[in-house]
C-alpha cells in the first residue's frame, strides 16, 4: 500500500482549525479508495512560535521537510509580528528553498456558491491561474539608502530570469495544451519596458512551439476589468508573481470568496516537496469560535490528490464540496449556515461515501 507522507504546517489563527478538516477528509478518503494511506508529521511553526523563538521556523526546517512527500499549509499571520516576517520566514522560504516555481490557483465558481457578478454562468468562471512562484517582484531584492534623512529612499528589484519565465510559461502551455484551453498571459509590458516586455518576448518564443493553443495577452489593469466584466474570456492564465497573487484574490472574490480558494505550490520535477494551502489569511479574530470555513482546505487537499496522480478523488471532492453548498444543509456563517468548522468535514465524508 501506498504511504504518503504529509509535512502539517497549520499555522496560525484559524489555521489549524481549517487543517483538521482537510487532513480528517484525506484520511476518510484513504480509508475508501483502500490502496493508499496518508501519513501526518505536524510541525509547530508560525508566528506563535517566532515570538518564542525569534524565527518562524526551525533553522534547519527545509533539511527536515524535505523528505516528505507534500506539505500542508494552514495559514500564517498574528498580531505583533510584521506581514513581512511572517511571509519571508516560512511561505516565501518555503516556496524558494523547494524551487515551488509553480503556483497553481483554480478560479472556479462552483455550483450553490455565491458570486457578486450580476447575470453571470456558473460556467462564465472557471479558470486555472498559473502564477511565477520563485522570483519576479517577491525575489527580496532591494535596499534602503540614506536611512532617517530626508534622502531616504527604498529600492525594489524584480528579478527575471530566462530560466524562470520560461519554465513556468512553458507549464502554462503544456497544461493548456493537455485540457483543450486558450492561454491568456498577463504583463504590463507598456510601463515596465525591461522585465514585462522580457516576459512578452518569452511567451511569444514558446507559443511558437505550441502553434494549436490558442493565445493572447492583455495588460494587467485591463484583465482586472474583464475578470469582473467579462471572466468567460480567461481559461488557463499565465503571470507574474505579484499579478498573479492580486488577480487569484480578484478571482476568489467572483467565485464565492476566499473561504473557496485554494492554491497549490508545485515543484513539478518532484525533486522537493510541493505545498498545498488555503490561500486566506489566518483571521484571528475568529479562531476557536468554530466559525472559519475549511472549504479552501478541503479544495486544497483535492489539488494534493490530483499531484499524487489520484485524479479522481481529485474531482469527487470537488463534486462534493458542490453538493455541500448546493444542499445548503451543512454551511459555515459566511455562508449563511450555522454549522461549525468541525462540522464540514464530517459532511464532505458523508457525501463521498453516498
């Protein structure tokens, strides 16, 4: 029998709360399908444990994540430590030591979800947003100059690599070759004349390989309307690191909020771990109440499945997280349920096993 062995990063705020619900479907999953089993190492990393300890993770923490065959991310943020201590210190090493160069995020309204858009499809949003995960704008490469003078100034590099863009451009391809679907990339290439028009020139040099996928290329602050005006015209979307962690929250906000997103955080060459999270935040004024929504998990624990090549539970979760808010019988709050966090699992369970 299969073992998979599952790094558990819960986190902070709601997050363990939210990641009890994904690791209690994974195994009732296990416990149906018969021919694997998840194994689950938790690690108490985040922002309680860097005002403790002064880091948010261990010092050698890639060395001891390395060998598992996933990661499982809840989420980070506190009060009293810097957004810019909790991301660089766990998320963002995370990401660059295990060369996570691929962030995979489904914009997907599903059925029974809630949706803003006036007069929209259910199937006018279904996408998969395909994000540069290693360098661009988040490669922290910078300076602060002349610090407490009225000369002070702060410097913000993004770096662009042939190698990065290209592989992820060429993922983006592949993957929109494989399902059948137009490629959109998304740059600002008429104001940033050095590293988004460096982006244009690649994903034009790629497409040349790829001549049956259909593409196209739109400014970041036009695909933002359409997303909202038109988001039927985008099926697989390529872009940068920071456009694309904008656009998939712009995303999240049409396709029933972000207690439906999830994200997955790929190393496609399997040479390191991915890593599988809900891409909300940690909400701590909400956690232990049991109010948090662990859909994002759940869904996030669907995209593991896909990587471990179990394409089908894959799907069947999310047909039963399209059941659950259909029926309307087991839903969170910020659904307009009254069930509580530990409640959602149990219910996605039951609907597997119908």
């Amino acid at each position: 029998m299969q073992t998979y062995k599952i790094a558990v990063i819960a986190g902070d705020g709601i997050g363990p709360e939210v990641i009890s619900e994904g690791k209690k479907v994974l195994e009732g999953i296990a416990g149906l399908d018969g021919g694997f089993r998840a194994e689950f190492t938790d690690f108490p990393w985040g922002c309680e444990y860097y005002l403790k300890t002064g880091r948010m993770m261990e010092e050698n923490g890639l060395e001891k994540l390395k060998n598992f065959d996933a990661i499982y991310l809840g989420a980070v943020g506190y009060p009293g430590v810097p957004d810019n201590v909790s991301l660089g210190g766990l998320l963002l090493e995370i990401r660059r030591g295990f060369d996570e160069y691929v962030n995979l995020r489904p914009v997907k309204l599903l059925k029974g979800a809630p949706c803003p858009l006036k007069d929209v499809r259910q199937e006018d949003i279904d996408m998969i947003v395909v994000r540069e995960n290693s360098e661009g704008e988040y490669a922290n490469v910078g300076a602060r100059l002349f610090p407490g003078t009225h000369q002070e100034m702060a410097l913000q590099t993004g770096v662009f690599s042939r190698k990065g863009c290209e592989r992820v451009i060429r993922y983006a391809y592949e993957l929109a070759k494989r399902e059948h679907k137009t490629l959109t990339s998304i740059s600002k290439g008429n104001a940033l004349g050095y590293s988004m028009v460096f982006w244009d020139q690649i994903f034009k040099e790629v497409g040349e390989e790829y001549p049956d996928v259909e593409t196209s290329s739109l400014l970041v602050d036009a695909a933002s309307m359409f997303f909202v005006k038109d988001p039927g015209r985008f099926q697989v979307v390529v872009t940068s690191n920071l456009f694309g962690d904008i656009l998939t929250d712009l995303g999240a906000a049409i396709a029933g909020g972000m207690g439906l997103a999830a994200g997955a955080n790929l190393n496609p060459e399997r040479t390191f771990p991915s890593m599988f999270e809900p891409i909300h935040g940690s909400a701590p004024d909400i956690a232990g109440k049991g109010l948090a929504n662990p859909l994002a998990a759940i869904w996030s624990i669907g995209q593991m499945l896909d990587f471990f090549g179990h394409e089908d539970w894959g799907r069947r979760v999310i047909d039963a997280i399209e059941t659950l808010l259909v029926e309307k019988k087991t839903l969170t709050p910020d659904l307009g349920g009254r069930a509580k966090t530990s409640d959602i699992g149990d219910a996605i369970l039951e609907i597997l096993r119908r």
